[in-house]
C-alpha cells in the first residue's frame, strides 16, 4: 500500500513538471533550413581560437556540432 502510494505521488509530480503536452517546438521550425544560407558567426573552439565560417568552412563545406554541457 505505502509503495503503491509512493508511485503515484511519483507519478503525479512528473506529470505536473512536464509541462503542458505539446509545448515543444517542431524541430523543423528551429534554425537555418537544409540548403539555406548560413549567417556569419564566430565563437571559441575548445582550443580558445576564435573559429568563424570562413575558417571552418572546408572544400566539402563543414558539419557544425553544438554540445551544451552542465559541465562548463
């Protein structure tokens, strides 16, 4: 009984931190289109050299991986 009562207090608090249903953006909406014009930026590499397009940009074009870490 205690167990069964501990699930669904669990139970509820996840469901009530979840948010509204359908509060998630459409991935599709979200950042430049397949084939669209990437816009000018620069940042730091994990090295600290500041990379721009032009500078990551390769004959092939260039794949662009953003992480987000707790951690940094």
């Amino acid at each position: 009984m205690l167990m069964t009562r501990r699930f669904f207090v669990l139970l509820i608090l996840l469901v009530a931190c979840s948010g509204p249903i359908g509060a998630q953006p459409d991935p599709a909406t979200l950042g430049p289109r397949v084939g669209a014009q990437v816009p000018e930026f620069s940042g730091v590499d994990q090295f600290g050299r500041r990379q721009t397009l032009q500078t990551v940009l390769g004959a092939k074009g260039a794949m662009l991986v953003f992480f987000r870490s707790a951690d940094w």
